[in-house]
C-alpha cells in the first residue's frame, strides 16, 4: 500500500474570482426570492385583516402607514421590481441573447439601475395621487 498522498486541486472560490455585477445581481436575485415571501406574508395579512373587519384593517393600514410601514413597503416594492427585472434578463439569457460577458455586465447594471428608478417612480406616482 502506498504512503504517497494524491494532491488534487481545490474548487475556486470567491477569493479567486474579481467581483463583477454579475455575481452580485445573481446573489440579490437570490435573498430578493426569498425576500418575496416574506412581502407575500405582508400581503396576504393586509387581506386577511381587510376581510376580518374595520378594527383589523385600521390596525393594518395604521401599520403600513407609519414610518416603519412606508420602509417596508418602499423595500418591498424594490424587491418585487428588482426580481421582476432579474427575471427579464434570466428570459433574455434563455433566449440566447446576451451571454457575452460584456453584455451580460451591462444587463447586470442595467437590473440594478432599472430597479431604482422605477422604484423612485413608483413612490413619486404613489405621493401624487
């Protein structure tokens, strides 16, 4: 039997690689998935309260118009778009367009960008009306 001990290479890990948007948007749409149930949680107990009569929707509503509510769903609604995005840019990769590395950057930058913008628009639209 031999003594002599095989040395086989070890798997890269994030220490090998530089960071670039691409992992980051894969990762954020990752923790934004399971941030949605969470949101979803939110929704279905403003329902529920909605459905259970005035006392429990003047507490829901009392919630989710404080300060701490208005967080929530400011972060809600940027989760929600943001994977929406992340999963527009998951199609067009499906599709075959904007694999190159190039691309695939720029689509990266583009979730992160078109996801607070259209978050801003959407809490500028929701204080006008």
């Amino acid at each position: 039997m031999s003594t002599t001990k095989i040395v086989r290479p070890l798997s890269p890990h994030l220490t090998v690689y530089r960071f670039r948007p691409t992992m980051a948007a894969s990762i954020t749409h990752r923790v934004t998935g399971g941030a949605l149930y969470v949101g979803t949680l939110l929704v279905v107990w403003w329902l529920a309260a909605a459905a259970s009569g005035p006392a429990a929707f003047a507490w829901a509503s009392w919630f989710f118009g404080s300060i701490i509510g208005r967080l929530v769903l400011f972060a809600y609604s940027w989760v929600l778009i943001h994977h929406m995005l992340g999963g527009i840019r998951h199609f067009i990769w499906d599709t075959g367009h904007g694999l190159q590395k190039e691309t695939s950057t720029k689509l990266a930058v583009a979730n992160y960008a078109g996801s607070l913008g259209l978050t801003a628009l959407l809490w500028l639209v929701v204080a006008i009306v």
